[in-house]
C-alpha cells in the first residue's frame, strides 16, 4: 500500500510559484546532501528527507532533475512560510481543522500499521498454492460462443428468423442485415464471453439455447432486436498460476488486513 503525502496538493499548487521564484536550480538538492537541512526558514530546518517524499509525490514517475528540485525546495519553503503564518494567526485552534488534521494524522498511522503488519505477516507459498487450488475447484460460468444479427425493428427480427427458417444462412444474413458494426463483416460471430459480458436480455437468452440452437423470438436491448444463435459453450481454463500469483498475493494481503482489523477491534472497548 502506497501512502499519498497529505500536503501533496498544496505543495503542487504552490509549484508555479516557485518556478516563478526560481532561476536557477538550488545549492542543494534534495537527492545532493541527503544530511543537510533543505533549508533554514527564519530559523527551522525543513530535513531533506522532506524533500526526497515530496519529490516522489511530485515527479509522478518521471526522472529527477534540477529543476525538479528546485521546484521542491521552493514549495516545501512556501509550504513553511505560510503554515507558520497559520499557526501565528491561531488558525490551528479552529475546531474544524484541528479535527481534520488529526483525523489526517490517525488514517497516515492506520496505512503505516497495516503496512507493517503485512511486512510482519507475509503471504506464504502455500497459502497462493492453497488459494490457487481452492479456485480451481470452484463453479465457474461457461463462456459462449454466439452470434447475432442486431436489427432496429421487431418486425425486421421476425423477417430474419423466417428467413432462418426457409435455410438461409445465418452468416449471410448478418452481412446483409445486421447494424452491429463489430460482428456484422465476421457473420454476426461474437467473442468468447460469459454472461457477465452482455445486458441482461441478452444474456439471459443466450443462456436458454442450446448448443446450434437460434432463438425464436426476437430478443430486445436497449440496442435494438437481437436473434442469437449459439455455436458453442466452454469452460474457462484455469490459468497458470504463475500468470495470476500476483493478484492472488493482493487478495490474501487484502485478508490479512481484515485480521489486523478484527485484531484490533477484539480488544477494544467501544460504547
């Protein structure tokens, strides 16, 4: 879990004035003297590890850079400058702010505790195995293989499944008639999808034919009238589990921070 500096947004704000305020890149640096103060503010040192944080926050992935860094010292100093105003003016004593800072202070402890209780309860081999194999085991929603001629009207559906009827293709059809751009040119023919890749509608008369079979009735969308015919069904394959462990991991970390919340909680009295 990646902790967002709180005053990244200010300090971004505050970016265009220093660049105003800037010619040239600062003495020091935040990645050049990583043991020296980034700057002495009418007395108070702002520590270059406040600089190398903000730095992160601000470069957004990108490559450090001088002028980066110089963008970085004159926001953390303006950050400074105008905080100490605040606090000279007791803006600090207003109860909505007081409330928000700390409420901001307690969620930064709270991603720091659950950080350290992931690194301090690591996911195992066994447990991805475990999970891996209790998925495998699991009823899993058969994919389709359909296709489908989309028309504006009842009545033009209706045409199409007479036509159906007296053997015209289904594949012709679709060319000619349907005003699905996706699946007209390949004859009507869909991806393969389970329901959860279709509107209701759809997916459930999808799910009534069997294997070679065409609706008989025209089935409606918010798209317009569909006849559908399935070609096939599938189940899903399993994919190797070197391909999801990743996301497993983050599934059973996800686990993990629910029983450092239930830890928590059990000895906790709360009225």
């Amino acid at each position: 879990m990646r902790r967002a500096l709180l005053p990244t947004l200010i300090l971004l704000a505050l970016a265009p004035l220093a660049q105003a305020q800037t010619s040239a890149p600062a003495a020091a640096t935040p990645a050049a003297d990583a043991g020296k103060p980034l700057a002495i503010v009418n007395g108070r040192e702002i520590p270059a590890l406040y600089g190398e944080l903000v730095q992160r926050e601000m470069a957004q992935g990108q490559p450090g850079s001088p002028q980066l860094d110089a963008r970085v010292r004159e926001s953390l100093i303006n950050l400074e400058l105008l905080s100490r105003a605040a606090l000279d003016k007791g803006l600090d004593r207003d109860p909505k702010l007081a409330a928000m800072l700390d409420i901001r202070r307690k969620d930064q402890l709270a991603k720091a505790y659950l950080e350290d209780y992931i690194k301090t309860h690591p996911v195992t081999d066994a447990e991805i195995q475990a999970a891996y194999d209790k998925a495998k085991t699991e009823a899993v929603e058969p994919e389709y293989r359909a296709r489908h001629i989309l028309v504006k009207t009842e009545a033009e559906a209706k045409k199409i499944i007479a036509d159906l009827g007296k053997k015209a293709k289904f594949e012709d059809l679709a060319k000619k008639k349907s005003q699905d751009p996706g699946s007209a040119k390949n004859g009507g023919a869909l991806d393969w999808s389970d329901r959860r890749a279709f509107v209701p509608e759809f997916s459930d008369a999808l799910a009534g034919l069997k294997k070679g079979e065409t609706t008989k009735t025209p089935v409606k969308t918010q798209f317009g009238y569909h006849v559908i015919r399935l070609d096939d069904t599938r189940k899903p394959q399993m994919p190797p589990l070197d391909t999801v462990r990743g996301e497993i991991v983050k599934q059973l970390q996800q686990l993990r921070i629910r029983d450092a919340i239930t830890a928590t909680r059990a000895d906790a009295k709360i009225e």
